[in-house]
C-alpha cells in the first residue's frame, strides 16, 4: 500500500486512533445503521471526543490546531474501513467555510460545538432544478429589518436529516448571478419555516440521511452571514472547492484500497479448477493494475495536499484529482467485484457496498464532466 511520505510519528499515531474508532465504533454497526438509514448523533459525540472532528479547527474555538494532514488521514482511515456512510466529511467542508471566511464572532459561536460533535453541519447548495451550476440557485435570502427572509428548497443534502447547521447557498440578490449569492447559516432546532423533507432512498450510501429540505419565510439573523459582505458566497465556494475536491480525491484513494484488500483476500482463498484464483494470470494482472493506479493516485493526492497547504492548489489540478481519482476508483472496484465471482454481488461481502458506493463519486462535488471542463479552460489561454 502507498507510503505517504509527509506522514509523520504524529500523522501515525492520529491514524490509529482514527482507524480503533471504525473498527470499535462504526464496523460492528453498519448493517444496524444502514436499515436505519442514519448515523446516530452518539457516533458524532465519540468522534468528538477523539478530536477527529476539530483536527484542524483553532484551538481557542475547541480545535486541535492541526494541518488539513490530519483531517486526510481521517478521510483515509474511514474509507479504508469501508465505510463512506458516515458524512463527515461535508461536517468538515461546512465548518471550513467557517474556519476560512467566518468572523471571530461566528467562529466561536459554531467551531466548538462542530468539533465536540454537539452539532452536526450539512451544507445545502443542489436544488431540485440546479446541480453544478450554483450561479443559478433559486433560493432567496432577503433583508428584511435585522434579519433574512428565506425561501426556497434543496435537495441531495448529505447529513440532512440530521444537520443542526446548515451553510445554506442562496441568492441575496436574485437579479445578479453569481455576485448575488452569499453562504448564510442556518440553525435548525426549532427553527419556524424550517423543514426536512424525504430521507431519500439511495444506491449506495445507505447509511447517510440524505434528505430534501424546505424553507418558507424562514428568519436568521443578518449575523448569520459568513463573512461580512453579502455577495461573496459564490467566490467563497470557488475557494474551498479545491479542498472538497481534494477530500474526494482522498476518499477514492482509501476506498480502493480497502477494494484491493479484501479481493486479495478472496482471491487467495477462492479456489477453481483446482486452483487458487490469484493463480490465474488474469487475476494477477488485473491486480497487479489496480495496485500501480493506486500508487499513482496516492502520488497525485499527496502532492495535491502539499500545494493546498502552500496555498498553491489550483482549480483546474484539484479537479483532475477529483474526475481522474474517482474513475480509477470505479474502475478498481468494478475489477475488484468481478474477481468475486457472484459473491461480489451478494450484500453480504465488503466489495458489495464498495460498488454501490463508489458510483457516486464521479457525480457530487461537480460532475466529471464539469471537471474536464475546468480543466479544458485552463489549456485555451492564449
């Protein structure tokens, strides 16, 4: 497996607390979570408890104060596990648009109770009718007096079922495009015009609530707006994209190798024809395939991650990382789970799940597609 080479005896250390709680904590209760369709809030607490969710919050706003190294190694250890249910990662980009563009006000009003797991964080940008294009959001959040009127709906919200904080993408100016959007938070409970819709039914990812929500002439107050102008929320996601890009990149990393781990496993074991699977040249090749683009993808990663802390990550080079880190993902696994046989389609075994999965990955935090695209525009500059 690959050897990052920026991790450290503290990067070691972090990564087997990380990798003891899904073991302990998330392994022996996935099938009970998937049925439930949601991951209980004590799994937050627990998580909080081991400074897995603030790793790299301030530590004046209960933060350990760490480099975004460890909240990788988080993203790593909880995919190796194989598991992808648990949304912790949107609970970490929706802090991070608090930790990036928040007040010291906002700061230590929400980062300590995101970091404890006190309260669970969703960010809410697809609508029924607009998915990558986040230009055209039609949701509103106008001035009224000392607060925001908002109106409007979401859908495909990860951890929506359960969010106690919301960073809601809306229009504070419906008449521009992406100069009128801003990032406004939302504090759910017992929030009047507030509502969660249908926890939707899902491929993969079972275990994530993943629900549509409503907003009718909801209010928060104008403090509720990250930053302190309105009219930045669009810039403000362009920013922290690359990071939400990179975490995928990440994931497809661990994902695959949890992929390769267990088809290794079977393959030595599984006989035909009187002989192991592993032994059939097919077999090692394809292997052999899948462990060279894991390299590869773990090389490409790392140097990602070494310019994002330089503050150097480019758009167009954390989309490749994203497009080109979740198609080998698919790919490995969709090997992987022909190796199995029939059992690779039996719910039952790991490579199942690793399938349904994976699927998704080529779709959220920007479509493939659009990726290409970012990257095509940065190659026709004259």
């Amino acid at each position: 497996m690959p050897n990052h080479m920026w991790m450290n005896d503290d990067h070691i250390a972090f990564a087997d607390t990380v990798k003891r709680f899904f073991d302990e904590e998330v392994t022996p209760n996935k099938d009970t979570w998937t049925e439930a369709g949601v991951i209980p809030k004590s799994l937050w607490k627990k998580a909080g408890e081991l400074g897995i969710l603030g790793a790299t919050f301030p530590e004046e706003h209960g933060g350990l104060g760490l480099s975004r190294h460890f909240d990788a190694v988080t993203f790593l250890e909880q995919t190796k596990a194989g598991d992808s249910g648990w949304g912790v990662s949107v609970h970490n980009i929706a802090a991070h648009y608090i930790t990036a563009f928040g007040t010291d006000e906002q700061k230590a009003r929400w980062l300590p109770g995101l970091a404890s797991g006190d309260k669970v964080a969703a960010i809410a940008m697809t609508e029924p009718g607009t998915g990558s294009d986040l230009q055209a959001v039609k949701t509103t959040a106008i001035r009224d007096g000392n607060e925001y009127l908002i109106n409007g709906s979401k859908t495909f919200i990860t951890n929506g079922g359960s969010a106690d904080l919301i960073v809601l993408v809306a229009k504070t100016d419906p008449s521009a495009k992406g100069r009128g959007v801003s990032l406004i938070v939302v504090e759910t409970e017992n929030l009047e015009g507030f509502a969660v819709g249908r926890c939707l039914k899902k491929m993969g990812m079972k275990r994530n609530d993943t629900a549509e929500m409503s907003f009718t002439d909801v209010r928060v107050p104008l403090t509720n707006l990250i930053g302190t102008e309105e009219g930045q929320g669009f810039i403000q996601l362009m920013k922290q994209l690359p990071w939400e890009r990179l975490i995928l990149g990440y994931m497809a990393l661990g994902a695959s190798q949890c992929a390769l781990e267990h088809t290794l496993a079977y393959v030595k074991e599984r006989k035909a024809f009187g002989k192991r699977v592993m032994d059939f040249q097919n077999t090692r090749f394809k292997l052999a395939e899948a462990a060279t683009k894991i390299e590869l993808l773990a090389s490409f990663c790392d140097t990602c991650l070494t310019e994002l802390e330089a503050g150097q990550l480019t758009a167009e080079k954390a989309a490749m990382v994203k497009w080109w880190g979740t198609q080998t993902q698919c790919e490995i696994v969709d090997e992987c789970l022909q190796l199995h046989g029939g059992y690779g389609y039996m719910s039952e075994y790991p490579i199942s799940e690793l399938y349904t999965d994976a699927r998704v990955q080529k779709i959220y935090g920007g479509t493939n597609e659009i990726m290409k695209e970012v990257i095509a525009r940065s190659l026709d500059i004259d």
